[in-house]
C-alpha cells in the first residue's frame, strides 16, 4: 500500500485510488477471479496484453506489484482523460470495458438522457461496483465512526527493488537474501517457475535493507550455485510425455539430449533438460504457480490435498468436476488451481 500510494502522488493521481485493489482483490497478488482476471489490480489477459504486461510461461506480470501497478495507474489515467474527466466513469469504464461504458452513453444520448454513472444502463456487477469502492474510501478514512480498528499499516515502503541482469535460481535467490522461499514469493507473485525468465534484465524485490548483503553474497557465489539447475530426476509414475509437455518440449528433444535408446525411464533417473529450467519445483510453494497439477497417491483425499495445498476442498472438487463423495484414484491429475 505505501508503494501505491507513492506512485498515486508521484503522477497527481487520487489517493482514494488506493481502495481500488481492495476492491478488487483484497490486496492479494496471487488472486483469480472465476473469470481468470489475475492480481492485485485483477487484469484480464487481453487488458494486459494491451497494457504492455508481459505474460508467458515463467511470468506473469498481472499478478507482479510494480509491473501491474504501472500498467493500472496508466490505463486509470487514460480512461480518466478519454471519460471527460469523470472518475465514476472512469472507475466504471475499468470494471466493465470501455466497450461497455461508451455504448451506454451512446444509449442515453440517444434518449436524450443524462451521462452520469448513476443514470447509465450498466451491468450489475458494475452498478454495484462504484458504490462499493465509495464506500470502502468512506469507511477507511473515519473506520472509527464505523465500529472498526483496522491493522497498524507500513508508512514506509518495506521492500528493495534489485535490478538484475543475468538470469538465476529464485530458491537460490532466496537463500543469498536470508530469506525463505514463501517470503520470497510474496514479495515477488508474477514469478511462476523457481527460476527467473531466461531473458533479462528483470526485477526482483527483497525486504528493505537486505540489498547489499544479498549483492555481496552473489558476487562472492560461483555461478554454477546460482544459475538454473538443468536437470530431473524421475519420479514414481513419471512418462517421458509427462515430462516433456510439462517444461513445453518434445520428447524428441529429451531422447536427443539424453542419447535414451528408447523412451522407457526408470524412478530415480537424472534426465538432462536442454533448456536450463530448474527442477527445484517442490520447493516452490503451492500459491505460487496458478496451474499447478498434482498426481494422486495413494490414501491421498481432496481434502488432505485442498489442506495442504491452502486451498478449499469445495473448490478443488469444482475445478477437477470430482464429487466431494467419490474417492480419488492413485495416479489420477488434479488440477490445484484454475488457470487462463
């Protein structure tokens, strides 16, 4: 919030914006909406990809602070401008499409009809969101008048944002900083894989005051203790497939690198993997990578699997379409959380 709040000043933008990922999210980075709209600010994927967020394989800059609140602050200043001016509209216009909101004023006007928000045909959702977000500046600026004690906030920013150019191990990442992986994670959300993208620069974020230790400690490691491991080793169940769809080859090129005579593998096997992607995915805590799958063993549950993946057993049942009563299959792939 102080980040935001920052960057509302820095471009003589409302502080009461600061509500919106509230509102959107309840401050959280890694939320989906059932519509797969991801992050603080809750972008769909073409609004980002208009927005100039970049999204693949390893990253997702919906769910990353600065990149996303860049790209929010702009389009809410666009939309403002194009909008007369007009933050209602503007607010509306974010929740439902500028599409949506201009044909509603071409409707009124064409009715001879006001333009305001509170006039305009809208969906419901959106009737309902402007108000919402009036209502939580209301409440937050005087919660006192309300029957609430809200949370001490950070006044400061509690985070350092290091620029690094050469791609490496976020486990390891982790480690130089002193910090564990969650915490990690929860500062750096748009990171999907436990290794940077292999195309730099990038930017990760540790807790303030940790930079300089962090840098020293990485000048002073070999590079091969920090750059992406290139290997997996094979475990109970695994295929060659599996394996291959699951870092986006072709099994044709696990065969090649690893001279296998067939594309039978054995538990306990350390494949070569040609394209550098660290197999430290266990260590990557399971909020982190929205399309995670997980192989049923045996006596597992939906809910001993939703409790320690931090997920609901309701919802784990709905995204897998598996009846809360029906016993799992050893073997069987479950999705843990829905993705776009």
């Amino acid at each position: 919030m102080p980040y935001i709040a920052a960057q509302l000043k820095e471009r003589n933008l409302p502080p009461e914006l600061i509500v919106l990922p509230l509102v959107e999210s309840t401050y959280n980075p890694f939320a989906y909406s059932s519509r797969n709209a991801a992050g603080l600010w809750q972008f769909m994927r073409p609004t980002a990809k208009y927005l100039g967020i970049q999204q693949n394989w390893w990253y997702d800059g919906r769910r990353d602070t600065i990149a996303s609140t860049d790209a929010a602050l702009r389009y809410l200043t666009y939309l403002h401008d194009r909008f007369s001016g007009d933050w209602l509209l503007a607010l509306a216009a974010y929740n439902s499409g500028e599409g949506t909101l201009k044909k509603a004023i071409r409707s009124n006007h064409a009715r001879g009809l006001p333009t305001d928000y509170w006039t305009l045909n809208l969906p419901s959702e959106t009737r309902a969101y402007v108000p919402r977000f009036l209502a939580m500046t209301k409440i937050l600026s005087k919660p006192e008048r309300y029957g609430l004690k809200l949370p001490e906030l950070y006044e400061e920013i509690n985070f350092d944002l290091i620029k690094l150019g050469e791609r490496i191990d976020l486990i390891q990442a982790a480690l130089l900083a002193n910090i564990s992986a969650e915490e990690f994670y929860k500062l750096n959300p748009g990171f999907l894989r436990t290794t940077s993208p292999p195309h730099g620069p990038f930017i990760i974020l540790l807790p303030k005051g940790t930079e300089s230790g962090f840098r020293a400690r990485l000048a002073a490691s070999p590079k091969s203790s920090w750059q992406p491991a290139q290997r997996h080793i094979v475990q109970p169940g695994d295929t060659l497939s599996e394996i291959a769809e699951s870092y986006h080859l072709t099994m044709k090129s696990l065969v090649y690198t690893n001279k296998l005579r067939s594309t039978g593998i054995r538990e306990g096997q350390i494949l070569k993997i040609p394209t550098g992607i660290s197999t430290n995915q266990s260590a990557l805590p399971a909020f982190v990578n929205a399309q995670h799958r997980y192989r049923v063993r045996q006596g597992d549950t939906l809910s001993g699997i939703a409790a320690k993946h931090r997920i609901s057993t309701s919802a784990l049942a709905q995204w897998n379409k598996w009846p809360l009563s029906k016993l799992l299959i050893p073997g069987q792939k479950l999705v843990l959380y829905p993705h776009s």
